[in-house]
C-alpha cells in the first residue's frame, strides 16, 4: 500500500518548495528562499556560506530558546531570549562533569544556573543603560548579540539628539573553553553618538561554593563568575572598549589561572573553522541541507569530555556527561567519527568500545546500558536493553571505517562477544530477546523488539566484512552471512504484519499501532516490506512537523528515530520523498524557533541539544544520501541517492578507511549516474551506474 506523499506532507502543512539558490552549488554565499522562509514561519536566515545563522528581531518577539556548547570540561546551556522591549535576557546553566558530587551516579555533575549579569552596573556620564534594542542574534558555534542602547531615561540641550536614539552599541559574545573549567563572555561597548562619554565598568563578582557533604569525598567546589576589565574610559565617538566575564569551577584550594580571552576564543574558532569546517564538508545545490549539515558536524564533535578515565562522549542537556551508552555512544555517534576525521571523536570511540570491552564474560551475562561517573560505576537500571546489538552494531561500523588493522584486531574481541550474546539469546522464533529497547520502557517494546534484532543483522554483516580483512579463517564469515540470512528471514516471519493498513512491521508481538523505529529495516537494507513501511513513516498517523511520533496516536517525538528514518528512505531508493522530508525537517531544525541542532525529545526534556544526534544527522548524508556501507578497511560499496531536482552532489575529505577523498556525484544526459572519487593519497576512480543502483570502492 503506497499513499501519495506529496499530497500527505502538503496536507501537514510542510512546505515542498525547493531552495531558491538550488543553482548555486559553490557559490560564495548561499541563502534559503524568501517563498520557502515564509511558507514555514522561519525566523532565522543562513548567513557566511552556511557557517553561521542569523536572525534580526522584528516584530517576532518576544522569543525565548536555549543553546547548549560544551568543551573539554565544562558545558555551558544558554537560556536566552529577547524580552516584549526587544532587551536581551540570558540565565546560564553551567555544567562542570568532572566536579562529581555525591552520590556520585549518571546525574553527578556539578551544575550551578546563575543569571548574573554585569551589564546594569556599567554607567556612562553616571546614568545607567536603559531602553536596550537587540539587532541581531548570530550563532555559528558561538552565540553573539548585537544591540543598541540608550544612555539614561531622557536628555535633552542643543548639543543633544532630540528623543531617545541610541547611543551606545553593544556585542556579547559566549562560549566555552576547549580543555578548562570555564566559560567565556565578551561584551564590547562601542560610541554610535556623536558626544564623548565617560564610561565605568565596575568591579563584579559573583561567587558559590558547594557543601562539603553533596561533594565527592567530601570535597568543597568554588563556582566563580568575575568580571576583567573594570576601569573608568573615555568613549570619543566611534571608539570602542571591551570587558569580559568568566565563570570557573574548581575544588577549595585549588589555584585558577587568569583567564586568557584571545587564547580561548582562538581555540574555539580553531575547533570550528579548522577541526570541523575543514572535514566532511557536504556541497548539495541546498544551503539548508550544507549549513545543517556543518551545525551537526560542530554539536557531535564538541561534547566529548575529558575524564580521568579518557575522552567519553557526552549526550549533554544538562544531565547525561563523564558516562559513556551503549546507543548514543556506541551504536549513534562514534561511527561517524572517522568519516569526520576527528582526533578526539576517534579517541572518545575508542575508549568507548574498550571500556565496554571489560564487561564481556564467559557466563555471557548483559553488559551495562552505561558507563557512568567517569569509568567509576554502571547504570544498568532497565535490564538488557539490547546492549549487545548496539555495541556489536556501532563497534564493527567503527573497526571498518577506521581504516587501522590494528584497531580493528583490538575490537575483534568486542563484536565477537556481542554477536555470541545476541545468538544465545534468540527466541523460539528465531529473533533476539531483549528486557526493553533503548527508550527504557518509555514505550512498549515486548520481549523481543525490532530494533534489536535488526541491529544484530547488520552487526553480522559487517563483522563478516571485518573477518575477511583481518584473515580470519573463511569459515567466519561464512557462518555470520549464514546467520544474517536466518535473521532476516526472522525478521520477516515474526516481525512483518498489517498495522493500521500499512504492509509493513510491528515492533513486538502485540503491537497494534505505527512504531516510529520500524524504519530500521530500510536503513539495513531488509526490504520485503519496503513500500509499505516507507508509506506508513510518511503517511499522516506518524508524520509531523517535528519528524515522526514515537507512536501513532501519541504526540511524542524523538529525533533519533526521524533521523534514521531518513537515511533509511534514501537507503530504501526514496530519494525525493526522503530529500522533502529533511530539507523542511532541517529548515525547521535550523531556522526555526529552536535552532539550530537536532533534539533529543518532546516533552521529555524540552528538546534537549543532545550530541550524538547530530552524528545521526551527519549519517543520514554519508549512508544515506551517498550510500556508503564499510566493507573493508580500506573499501566500501555504495548506492548514491540524487534527488530529481539535483544535478549534482559531493563530499568533501572525506577521512574515513585511513584516507582523504572526495566523492562527487553527477547526473548524465542519459539519466544514468557518474561517481568520481579523488584525493590526493588515492587512485582517482570514475564509474557509472544506474540510479539505485551500487558500486564496490577500493581506496
């Protein structure tokens, strides 16, 4: 049963227009359509060729959002608005996850929420600010504010402007440190009058220090917020001053460096412009689709902590830091790393899978869900979520794509023992029992749900792969294919049926409603009931403007299952109705009213920036979009997906399978495919094929 997706998505009001600037592939500055911008209510606008997004408040306010960055050692969420007036509010939540605090379980992490602001103690000619107009709200990994203000309630005199014009010009500028407990605030004052002022930027500190016995061991921590910079200036028109605050966490006792403003911006802009900007970079004729792209890239990468136990990447959102899980971790994020190229997602990856790696045993007992508390502790509090399938999937992907034999020897033992778990735990009916699934009884799973058992057929499939690279005798990879095959067709047996008219799967036996995670067979390539699932995920009982419902009837959604949804649409050869959906997904994500990183959740955490989604996102491009399935160390197939609309399509360094190359895809005159891979540590390769149709890489 196949419904018409246009007309559905139209009749959800989403919007179908493609981006103007469709045509501009390389252009120097990219920006969305006007027609579609309006069509969807979108607040913000693409700005420095899809690095950055802007919005210049009009009458769209007052609006209210939050922003989570995060580095090393701290993670800063900015709650942060303009007031009915047009006047910045800001409240900070700062999060210091190695400052553990007792007891010392998944929620450990010292977090202070202040609103303290230095802001109304500065006077200019001994009168206060006053009556503060906010021009512009940039992001591009760092939050910056422009606004205009007034100088005192009223003056007057013939050497005076007449009524209230603004006369002072200000720029807040936030973020993290890279590798400190700090963060980081730069305000800059700048003369837009035409009188010279007397400015005075007083002494401002604000301070807390945590009782001895919510500290671990005892311990005392100092959260500091202090302003450098103070000092009487004089302001001549056109001139500027500047002053900055930080807020520090430390133990009682400890010494804390002064600051250094232009290292910590340096490093800031470094992680962005060169450890992000510079790898992976998607070229599609959509700015949307690039500029959402490269804002997933930054939050995926950015939250990885550094723990006495190693790097371990961080889901985020105030709550989830210093902890290590089997699906965010494991299975979402850290196979995306070695595409990105990213030293310390590939660190973080690593220590993921060999802390995991301790809790293999021989009575073949479920491993942890989490690693919590900095390698310190577990969480295991709903049983075997499917842990095992989640860790085989994640860490095979990761051993292939890494390009390293070394590595992939390392983890051999991992996925070995994961695949033997999920096979001693298959039902009668030939799939793989689990106590709930990753949403931790969030929602119905039964005993035996979808998404395990697909995760341990595709685990399977790559660690026959991975076998045959590491010289594993034939027989390997032999029995693994072979189990893959009766998976699959156990897949099909118990979990295909009718659910709300739609030919396409329940998630466990029972159900009776659309599941938002029957996706999970397209993404894996198990098509029996390939055009009956891709209706029901695009039909109007799942679809919305936020993704898709957890469930048909409820009104929960979660990114994560919308994010392997699409990939599993261009995987399943959807390609237009997949390349729709995410260009008004990503515009809704980017330009909307909650910019501009996916979501853990709705109303679970009020859509939380949680990290490893925007891996997800990523991998949507690069396994979806482009096809890429690791085959190898240093090889892969792939099945590129061009919408209609689209001539053309590339990724740029790629850093996967130990190399740097580019992939670009063209449409022929004959409708036919053209595929060029180049870079310059590999043999130039160009191919054709049919669309939908794949093709074997050998770097």
């Amino acid at each position: 049963m196949k419904k018409p997706i246009q007309n559905v998505m139209a009749a959800l009001g989403l919007c179908l227009v493609l981006p103007a600037a469709a045509q501009n592939l390389y252009g120097a500055e990219q920006t969305v359509a006007s027609d579609a911008q309006n069509a969807m209510n979108l607040r913000w606008n693409i700005a420095d060729n899809g690095r950055a997004i802007v919005w210049q408040p009009a009458a769209d306010i007052p609006h209210f959002d939050h922003l989570e960055m995060t580095g090393d050692k701290v993670s800063m969420v900015l709650r942060w608005g303009i007031d009915s007036n047009g006047a910045f509010r800001c409240e900070r939540s700062l999060v210091f996850p190695t400052l553990r605090k007792y007891p010392n379980d998944t929620h450990a992490s010292l977090v202070w929420r202040t609103a303290a602001d230095a802001v109304p103690a500065i006077s200019v000619e001994d009168m206060t600010l006053t009556r503060e107009r906010v021009t512009e709200v940039r992001i591009d990994g760092m939050l910056t504010v422009k606004s205009l203000w007034n100088v005192g309630w009223t003056y007057s005199g013939a050497d005076r402007k007449a009524g209230y014009e603004p006369e002072i010009e200000m720029t807040r500028v936030f973020f993290p440190s890279s590798d400190k407990l700090l963060t980081c605030e730069k305000y800059t004052l700048k003369n837009i009058g035409d009188r010279t002022f007397t400015l005075n930027i007083p002494e401002y500190v604000c301070s807390y220090a945590t009782e001895p016995e919510k500290g671990l061991d005892g311990r005392v921590y100092n959260v500091r917020g202090e302003v450098a910079g103070t000092g009487n200036y004089t302001l001549a028109p056109g001139a500027e001053v500047s002053f900055e605050m930080y807020f520090t966490g430390s133990v009682a006792g400890e010494d804390v460096p002064a600051p250094d403003f232009g290292a910590e911006y340096a490093a800031r802009r470094h992680f962005i412009d060169d450890d992000i900007a510079s790898s992976l970079i998607l070229e599609s004729p959509d700015p949307v689709l690039n500029s959402e792209f490269h804002f997933s890239k930054i939050r995926a990468s950015e939250s990885i902590i550094a723990t006495k136990n190693g790097y371990m990447h961080a889901p985020g959102g105030e709550v989830f830091y210093a902890a290590i899980w089997t699906n965010d971790t494991a299975e979402y994020v850290s196979p995306f790393y070695p595409f990105l190229g990213y030293g310390k997602g590939n660190l973080s990856a690593e220590n993921c899978y060999r802390l995991f790696a301790q809790f293999m045993n021989d009575e073949y007992r479920p491993v942890p869900s989490s690693i919590i508390a900095e390698g310190d502790d577990i969480w295991n509090g709903v049983g075997d979520r499917g842990d095992a399938a989640m860790l085989a999937n994640g860490a095979s992907r990761y051993a292939l794509a890494c390009g390293s034999r070394e590595k992939a020897e390392q983890l051999w033992p991992l996925i070995e023992w994961c695949l033997e778990f999920c096979k001693r735990n298959k039902t009668g009916d030939g799939v793989v029992a689990s106590d709930t699934d990753e949403l931790e009884n969030r929602f119905p799973s039964g005993d035996a749900n979808l998404s395990t058992s697909c995760l341990y057929y595709d685990a399977l499939l790559s660690a026959a792969y991975l076998s045959e690279d590491l010289g594993l005798p034939r027989s390997v990879a032999r029995e693994y294919r072979a189990e893959a095959g009766r998976m699959k067709t156990a897949i099909e047996d118990y979990f295909g049926a009718e659910v709300s008219g739609y030919k396409t799967y329940r998630y466990y036996d029972g159900n009776d409603v659309l599941r938002s995670w029957i996706c999970l067979p397209l993404v894996f390539g198990i098509d029996y009931n390939r055009e009956g699932t891709v209706a029901a995920l695009l039909g109007p009982e799942m679809l919305t403007r936020n993704g898709l419902l957890t469930a048909q009837g409820d009104t929960t959604f979660w990114d994560r299952s919308t994010l392997y949804a699409l990939r599993g649409l261009f995987c399943a050869g959807y390609a237009d109705e997949a390349y729709r959906f995410m260009h008004d997904f990503s515009a809704w994500r980017l330009l909307g009213d909650h910019v501009p990183y996916m979501i853990e959740a709705w109303p679970e955490g009020a859509q939380r920036h949680l990290s490893a989604e925007g891996g997800l996102y990523c991998r949507i491009v690069t396994e979806g979009l482009f096809g890429i399935r690791p085959t190898g160390l240093s090889s892969f197939t792939m099945t590129p997906s061009l919408p209609s609309s689209w001539d053309r399509v590339a990724l740029r360094h790629i850093r996967a399978f130990g190399s740097d190359f580019d992939i670009s895809v063209s449409r022929l005159p004959s409708g036919r495919l053209e595929v060029t891979v180049t870079g310059p540590d590999v043999r130039t390769q160009r191919h054709t094929v049919a669309a939908g149709s794949s093709l074997r890489i050998e770097l």
